[in-house]
C-alpha cells in the first residue's frame, strides 16, 4: 500500500448499507498502480443523515464519493451541477468535489454498456429483452435506447410495474417499450432481477412470470447478461450457456463505472488495460 500523508486526497462511497462494497479495493488498487496520491473509503451513511454526509464533503475538502443505494435520487437534491445525463437518466451514482462546488454523475449505464461493448455484444439493431423493472432499469433502458436498438420488451412479476416503466420511458424519450413477448427471439437477453443470488441461487428469474414457460426465446445467436456478479455463475447464466448463448455477468458493470467514476474523480485517463488488470488482481477471475 502507498504512504498516506498530509497531501493524500480523499475518495470515498457512501450507502446503507455498505459493508459489501467493493469500491475501495477497486479504486485503491487503481491510484497504487497509477501512482496517484489518493485514498478511498467507504461510509455508513443513514438515509436521515445524507445532508449532513453530503455538507461533510464539502467542509472537509473530500475530492468525491460514489453513491450507492438507497441515495442515487435523493443525494441530487444536495448537488450544485447535474451532468445532462444523470439529470436524463433521474439518479446520480458519482459526486465530484470542485472547490467546493459539487458536480453530480451517473457512470452505472455507461459502466453496464462498456462492459457489454467489451465482450463483443451489439445493442444497436437488436431485438432486446430485459428481465425485471426495478430502479436499475430504467437509466440502464435510456442508456440502450440511445444505441437505436430494433425493439426493447421488458417483462416484470408485476405486470403493472412494468407499464408504469414503459410510460416513463416514453415521456421521457418518446420511446415505446414493449410489455408483453411478442417475439420467438431475442438477440439480447438481460436479467435485473435478484434472482440467482443468496439465498435464491437455484431461481430463475423467469420463475415468477407467468407468461414466460421456458427459455426458448434463448439460443446460440444469443447474447445473455445478468447484472449479479456473485456467484460468477448463475443459474440463469449456466442455462443460457446450455442452449449456446454467449454469457456475461455484472462484474464488468461494477469495474468500469469505477473507472468512469475514478477518471472524473482524478481527470486522469486510465490505460485500456485498466478493466482487465481490476478483473485479475482484484476479483481474481
């Protein structure tokens, strides 16, 4: 590990909870092998206390923190700038402290979508379907929507929610989802859902959606993600494998919205290589 000194700058992330996090391995392994003079921690901060957490930066001259949830939303009202995109996409997941002047991003969509660009999957001109409509959905959907995909169907336990989604969607962007399958195939396939991690690992995410019987829609022209990166495998994933589809899980999300987010942080360009090295020397994989 690097010496800390009375010139180290702070980073940080901030959620409840956040014990699980694996930001601070991710971006102090970063700034030692940059050679950068920064330090990253991460912060219990209460959903009553954010005010105060956000007001600490700025007192304390923090450099910036990511967010984490439950505060993506509720951290922007504390904010002084918001990117257009994270002001498009209704969240904020990085703050950046500017001599006092708090900027706020979101780098999870693009984070998602470099990871899927990475490993050879196409968005654009594709028939999509993603699994699940909870708040992760909607910037990863306006993010795809923006690579002029063919079509975008997105399914939900909760039929209703997934209408109210596709409504979002359509005020926003003008966009029309589809709720409903209507196709024999996908060319992409994501699962949203927390469907396949502790204590669910042997659930499919379709389990619970009554028009959906069996994974038909899946097959070897298939690209398949799941956002869970632990277990590196899952259930979904190992099936999706079975019927010949190229799989990829979250971890390539988690890595390069990090490095999104560390380059705002540092206004340093890190080397191509950088997602690689995270993936061997941090994760192992």
């Amino acid at each position: 590990m690097f010496d800390i000194t009375s010139h180290t700058k702070q980073l940080g992330i901030i959620g409840d909870p956040i014990e699980h996090s694996f930001s601070p391995q991710m971006h102090n392994f970063i700034s030692q092998r940059m050679h950068n003079d920064y330090i990253y921690s991460a912060w219990h901060v209460k959903k009553e206390e954010l005010g105060a957490a956000i007001a600490g930066i700025r007192a304390l001259g923090i450099r910036g923190v990511n967010v984490t949830a439950p505060h993506k939303v509720e951290v922007m009202q504390y904010l002084d700038v918001i990117s257009d995109r994270a002001r498009l996409l209704g969240s904020v997941n990085t703050v950046v402290n500017r001599n006092g002047e708090l900027w706020g991003y979101n780098t999870d969509a693009d984070g998602l979508y470099m990871s899927i660009l990475r490993a050879g999957m196409e968005i654009r001109g594709k028939k999509l379907l993603v699994i699940g409509a909870g708040g992760v959905v909607k910037p990863v959907l306006m993010r795809f929507i923006q690579e002029e995909p063919l079509s975008v169907t997105v399914v939900n336990r909760t039929q209703a929610r997934a209408e109210e989604l596709g409504q979002a969607i359509y005020e926003q962007m003008g966009y029309r989802i589809q709720t409903e399958i209507e196709d024999e195939h996908f060319d992409f396939v994501m699962n949203t859902t927390s469907a396949g991690m502790e204590p669910q690992t042997d659930v499919l995410p379709t389990d619970q959606i009554e028009r959906i019987k069996d994974l038909s829609f899946i097959d070897e022209n298939t690209s398949v993600v799941d956002m869970i990166y632990n277990p590196d495998r899952t259930r979904f994933l190992k099936c999706a494998r079975e019927r010949g589809a190229r799989v990829l899980n979250g971890l390539g999300m988690l890595i390069y919205q990090g490095i999104i987010a560390y380059e705002l942080f540092t206004e340093t360009k890190l080397p191509e290589d950088m997602g690689e090295a995270i993936k061997k020397e941090v994760f192992g994989r």
